[in-house]
C-alpha cells in the first residue's frame, strides 16, 4: 500500500506542465490569430485606398478627355488622317512616336504615350497624375488612355462631330511603409442615336406651331435611294410624320400620312392656357384618320430641343448680284438677289461646299441650280426676310435632301415655294417657315413655326433617318480592378 503511494508522487506537477504547455500553445495561437487579423485590416484598408487612388485617375483622365481634350477633326493641326480607324485600338500613323502602334495618353512612366501632337501628350500628363492623401499615407495615381475606336458622324442641325471609345487604365500606389498597389479599368464612351426627324417639326411650344390648311396640303414620304418613276421618286401615303412642342392646327382637306408628336395632349380648342395637341376642321385627317384614331398622335415625354447651327462669322452683309453666278465652296457674299429669268448656281458635282451668305432672294422664274452636296449657311443679319424661295425654284434633280441643307439660327422670315425638283433640308429653329402656293417640296422642314397654307405638299426622305444622328452623353462602364 505504501510502495503504490509512493510511486505516484510528482503526477501532479507533470500534468500542471502539461496543461500549462497546451495554454501556452493556446494563447501564442490566439496572438497569431490576431495578428493576422491585424494584418488583414491594414492590407484591406491599403488596397481600399490603393484602390479610391487609382479611381481618382480614371476620373480625372475622363474629365480631361470630356471637356479638355481636342479630339481630331476633318482638318487642322490634328486631322482625323493621321489615324486608321478602321482598326480596334485605333493606330497612329503619321508624326507618333511609335508607327502604326496604338494611340495612347500616358501619365504613367511604365506606359509611354503615342499621339502625334506633343502638346496633347503633354496636356494629358500635367492634367490627369496626381496624388492623394489617405491617412498617414499618401496613394499616387498614374492613368494612361487607349483609344478603342473613333468615327466622325453627321449631326442633324449642321456639322461633323468626331466620337471616341477610350479605354481608361490607372495604377494607385503606397509606397511608403507598407506597399500596396492597385490597378482600375474602366471605358469610356460617347455614343449617337439616329436623329428623330420629321417631314416638318415646329419648335414653338403654343397653338399653331405648324399651321395646315388648304385641300391640297399634305405630308408623305419617298425612298432617295430607290429609281426614279417618270423622272419622280415613287410617292408612299404614310412615313410623313410631323411633330410640334406644340399645337397641330390642320383645316380644310389636310392631310397628314404618318403621325403627329408632341409633348401636348387633347384633341380640340387651343388656346394659351390650355395648349392641345391637335385641332382640327374640315376633312383634315392625321395618319389617314378622321378623327384620329389611338397611336396617330404620340405623346413626345418632353419637349424637343433643336439647338441652333453655328453662325459664321465674317460674312459680308453687302448688295450681290447672283444673276448667272456660281459660287463655290468657301465663298462668303452678302444678300444675294437673283432676278427674274436668271440662275444661280451653288456648288459643283462631286464635292462637298460649304458656302455663307447673308441673305437669298430669289424672285419670279429665277432658278437656283445645286450641283453636289451644298451646305448653305445663312447669317440674316439687318433682314426681316433672310430665306425668299417663293418668286422662283430650286433645281435639284437628285431628290436626295442631304444635297442642299440650308442652316440659319436666326427668328426671320423664312418663306419656301415648292416645285418640280424643290430638295432640301430646311433646318431653322427659331424661325417662322411658311410655304407658299402649291407645289411639291422633297425633304424635311424645321422651324419655330411652319405655316402651308397654300397647298404645298412636304414629301420626307425616309432615308434621312439613317443619315443623321444626335450625340448622347458620354458614359463609364466595364469597370474592372486588380491588385498586385
């Protein structure tokens, strides 16, 4: 009995070491855990602000590039010819630093830029690296730009407007204590819409906007593109839509084959107080109905904004005489009058003119012959009456409206006259449009308000939908990130 006591003496102290030994184990893995945790929290927090750097980058880059930045246009110091667009990323390949490599804006040191006018490198670089403060730290972002693609389109109103895709990369580093570094990308695009036109839109948000009366007044729609019937394009009875911020007011035998748009709704009386959509008299008929049936009359969810053309400058405002002239691209006259029997001619086949005036006025059996494409600018200043078709014609034997586009920005008078080959595009937002007498007139009207009270018939291009476009806002999106 006392030999088994004995040998059982120090049992306690060993399992005392033991438990002691596994506390310890415990309690070391415990500070391990926290420290890793502690570490996790910082590499997480450094990241984070890595991160928000190199984020501060790509928004920087982008405003630069929305509202700084110069894209290249058809001439001038960067014209769109040093580029091959026709490629994704879009290649440099006159005056870069790297041929036929793609084109990139760099404020990163490990990216080099490639674009062919210094300055703009140059301007990148000082607009868009910079540093931000996080904490005790401070995160250096370093943004670089590759452009994806690039095209230039036709927008509605006047001009060619150049769009781009940039692709937007940024590094956010911490280089000091603890390392961290972030790299965000994101692309940055400015897209286009085909342009909403009509045969003829009126600005004016109040009654009478556009003003239809007469038995022979209508709205329709033909192809350009298809082959002529009789020396005629083929006439449809639909595609002729019409729109107004404001009032339709069609009488008599009116005709309108297509829709009526408008932000206004009601079909009745319109007074300034209460601004209908449609009134209507007679035997008028909208889209074929009378009286107008669900969908003839679109409810527009806001007024359309048509913003005026750009008004050239240094046009003289002088007397000229245009009785058997030609003006080519580039000219700039003053208020030209062709008289009675006598032809101007605009333009010249093959090319594109550009050609401003101050004033035309054509009088009776005057004939004005447009050969091309001419893009007429119209400045009216000091004239109550920059536009007057009404005394003679308009030979345009393409019946394609893009070839005679007249822009004006100014609230004259503005009167057409329709006949055999009367093609164009009338695009002048704040002013009065009327078309006198008879006749047919090919293409689109748009004005502050549209008057035909004699009988014209607007015949609208469908083509023209295609043709055009509006530019919509510039938008971010593939965001991605990684981090090193």
């Amino acid at each position: 009995m006392h030999m088994r006591i004995a040998n059982e003496k120090g049992i306690a102290l060993v399992l005392s070491l033991f438990l002691l030994s596994a506390m310890s184990v415990i309690a070391a893995s415990l500070m391990f855990l926290s420290q890793t945790e502690t570490y996790s929290s910082m590499n997480y927090r450094l990241m984070s602000q890595a991160r928000y750097g190199a984020e501060s980058g790509i928004q920087k880059a982008a405003n630069h590039l929305l509202y700084t930045y110069v894209a290249p246009a058809t001439a001038g110091a960067d014209p769109i010819a040093n580029y091959n667009i026709t490629v994704s990323p879009v290649r440099c390949t006159v005056a870069c630093p790297s041929i036929n490599q793609p084109v990139v804006l760099s404020a990163n040191a490990a990216i080099p830029s490639n674009y062919p006018i210094p300055a703009v490198q140059a301007a990148f670089l000082a607009a868009v690296a910079g540093t931000l403060p996080a904490g005790n730290t401070t995160v250096t972002y370093a943004p670089y730009a590759t452009l994806l693609s690039m095209q230039q389109i036709e927008v509605y109103g006047g001009g060619v407007q150049t769009l781009q895709t940039w692709q937007l990369t940024s590094t956010g580093t911490i280089t000091t204590g603890k390392t961290a570094q972030v790299e965000v990308s994101a692309t940055l695009e400015t897209p286009k819409f085909p342009a909403q036109m009509y045969a003829a839109f009126g600005t004016n948000p109040g009654c009478g906007s556009l003003n239809f009366h007469g038995n022979q007044t209508q709205t329709d729609s033909y192809d350009s593109g298809a082959a002529l019937v009789g020396g005629n394009p083929v006439i449809s009875n639909s595609g002729g839509a019409v729109g107004t911020n404001g009032n339709l007011d069609e009488a008599g035998g009116a005709d309108i084959f297509g829709t009526l748009s408008s932000p206004r709704v009601g079909v009745g009386a319109c007074s300034a107080g209460n601004v209908s959509a449609l009134s209507t008299a007679g035997g008028a008929t909208v889209n074929g109905h009378n009286p107008p049936q669900p969908g003839d009359i679109i409810q527009l969810p806001q007024a359309v904004v048509m913003p005026p053309p750009a008004v050239p400058v240094g046009v003289p405002t002088t007397g000229y005489n245009g009785n058997d002239q030609h003006l080519y691209n580039g000219d700039s006259v003053g208020n030209v009058t062709i008289n009675a029997n006598k032809t101007l001619t605009l333009g010249q086949v093959g090319v594109t003119s550009t050609i401003n005036i101050n004033s035309l006025t054509i009088n009776g059996n005057a004939d004005l012959i447009i050969l091309g494409t001419v893009i007429l600018n119209v400045v009216g200043s000091g004239q109550a009456t920059p536009i007057d078709f009404t005394g003679g014609s308009v030979s345009n034997s393409s019946f394609d409206p893009t070839t005679f586009r007249v822009m004006y920005a100014g609230n004259g008078a503005v009167k057409l006259n329709g006949g055999a080959h009367t093609t164009a595009m009338i695009y002048s937002p704040n002013a009065a449009v009327s078309l006198n007498g008879g006749g047919d007139f090919y293409g689109s009207v748009v004005g502050s308000t549209i008057d035909d009270s004699g009988g014209a018939r607007i015949h609208y291009d469908r083509r023209l939908s295609g043709q055009f476009f509006v530019v919509g806002n510039a938008m971010m999106s593939s965001f991605s990130w990684k981090k090193y």
